[in-house]
C-alpha cells in the first residue's frame, strides 16, 4: 500500500521505548479489554517497556505487510563505538528486505546511528512471518546486550562502560572532557 516508510525507532539514549498495554496484556495473561464510555475521559492507558529487538522486529514485520514490492523501508540503527572506531553491527533480517545502504552518523565518542535502507524483495506471506519471527528470536538471543533495557544509555553517559570486556579502555574514556554531562 506504501512506497516508503521512514523512521526513527525510540532506540533508550534519551527515552526508551514504550508500548501501550499493562504487563499482564503484553504477556498474553489478560485479554485486550476496551474502556467502557463513563471512563475514557482522562483515561490514561497503562504502558510496558519496548526493547529496542522488539520495535524493530515489528517495524519490519509491519513494513512487509504494508510496503508495495520494491518499497523502501529507512530507519536509524544505534550503534557503539569503541576508541573512535564503530564496532562490527549485525543488523536485524528479514526475509522480505534487502539491504541496500548503510550511512553512518557519528554523534559521540562512544555512540552513532546507522541510517539503513531496505527494499522489499518478495511479497509477504504465513512462512515469511514464521521465517521472520525465527529470525527475530536468533537476533534477540545472539545480539549485543547493550540494545536491551537500558544499557544503551548508561554505555553513552557512564564513564566506566566498557562494550568489551576483555579490553580496559576506562583509562582513555577518563581523560576525555565532558560536554554537558556526557562523554564525547
């Protein structure tokens, strides 16, 4: 139905991410209810926490159903950097897209965002959504934990994140100036 979609997904640096139903909706142990007529004004609609795995993983699934065949889908990407240099991104899949771009934006020392550019290749249908949820699970399992409930940004705004381990990189994050409370 759509030519394109572009986006940019709430990725937690500034606000996360969130998405309307209680806990108890969102895990499937409470049917959707609608509000009765006497309590819709000045109702405020409970709200859970939406990973960051999670939007895109609907964003893509909802750009394959609405997007026309060779429509594009655009949307930023966070990504860390580590000493200046971006780390290796494993992008999320879907079997309708095919990447065709990538455009860093470099916003700190410690943080950028990626603008990707998808096309769709091929129309959607019940075993590209089995496909695509398969997909979704090994990111959400196999990606880097930084994505997830926060941590994206305590590893832009704490001075003591290290995105590897194994390296000690604390020293030449000390040494940078801060600008407006964060580390740039």
């Amino acid at each position: 139905m759509f030519d394109a979609i572009i986006c940019d997904p709430p990725y937690g640096v500034r606000a996360g991410g969130r998405k309307s139903g209680g806990r108890k909706l969102l895990k499937g142990v409470v049917c959707p209810y609608t509000v009765p007529e006497d309590k819709r004004t000045g109702h405020i609609p409970s709200t859970a926490a939406y990973s960051l795995a999670e939007c895109v993983h609907d964003l893509l699934d909802l750009a394959a159903k609405m997007l026309v065949m060779g429509g594009r889908l655009v949307y930023f990407y966070p990504v860390l950097r580590d000493n200046g240099e971006t780390l290796d991104v494993d992008f999320p899949k879907h079997p309708c897209f095919k990447l065709i771009s990538s455009c860093e934006q470099i916003l700190s020392y410690r943080y950028s965002r990626v603008l990707l550019t998808l096309v769709k290749i091929s129309p959607y249908s019940d075993e590209i959504e089995e496909a695509a949820r398969l997909q979704h699970l090994d990111f959400k399992e196999n990606h880097v934990k930084w994505l997830e409930e926060g941590n994206l940004h305590a590893a832009v705004f704490s001075p003591d994140f290290s995105p590897n381990d194994d390296q000690d990189t604390k020293g030449v994050k000390d040494l940078k100036k801060k600008y407006r409370g964060k580390y740039v």
